[in-house]
C-alpha cells in the first residue's frame, strides 16, 4: 500500500523558514516525479513546485528564489525547504507521486501558517 507522509508544518512569522518533507513508502521512490502543492482556505490547489525522476525543477511563479524542492533517492525522502515566507504562503501543503495517471499519489497534508 502506497503512503506518503508529509511533515514539518506549523506556524512561522514571516520571513522566517521551514522545512517540510515527504516520506513515501510502499512505493520505489526514485522512477518518480515528486511534486508540491498547496491549497489556501477558499482557493483552489495550485502547483508549488516540481521535481522530475531525473532531477530537472520547476517553480510557481509565487515561490521562486524562495523555495527550494530536492530529494535524497537514497533516504526515500522528499523535500520542501521554504524561506523569507509570507503570510499569503499560508495554506496546507500537499505531496505528490507521479509517474502515469494511473499511478498518481497524494500525502494527507500539513499546515503551514505564516503570521506574526
């Protein structure tokens, strides 16, 4: 059974940095497409950031030069690392496995809260 975990959350003041991760099991991390996503209260999920099988990134326009996503083949794991945040990057934070339409994962989120 395929599970991912994200964790890492919680509230910060902005301008201040965190880091999240993904931890997947049941599944050979490293032939897939690991992405990041977020879903504010009263907004739709949006893309945060991409990172292919092969290394190659992709942010959201609302994120670059402040976030960095990368991964550790080796340790399964997954990651966000997130800076200078605002309060407007408040949302829940989503991982996703992808590798088809069919073979297409989601972690259950966590909540991160930029306020003073």
């Amino acid at each position: 059974q395929v599970q991912l975990v994200e964790s890492g959350g919680g509230l910060v003041q902005p301008g201040g940095s965190l880091r999240l991760s993904c931890a997947p099991s049941g599944i050979i991390f490293s032939i897939y497409d690991m992405g990041w996503y977020r879903q504010a209260p009263g907004k739709q999920r949006e893309l945060v950031a991409t990172i292919t099988s092969g290394g190659l990134t992709n942010y959201g326009d609302s994120v670059k030069g402040r976030f960095t996503i990368s991964r550790d083949n080796a340790k399964n794991m997954g990651y966000l690392q997130m800076n200078s945040l605002k309060p407007e990057d408040t949302a829940v934070y989503y991982c996703r496995l992808s590798r088809s339409s069919w073979l297409d994962y989601w972690g259950q989120g966590t909540q991160v809260t930029v306020s003073s």
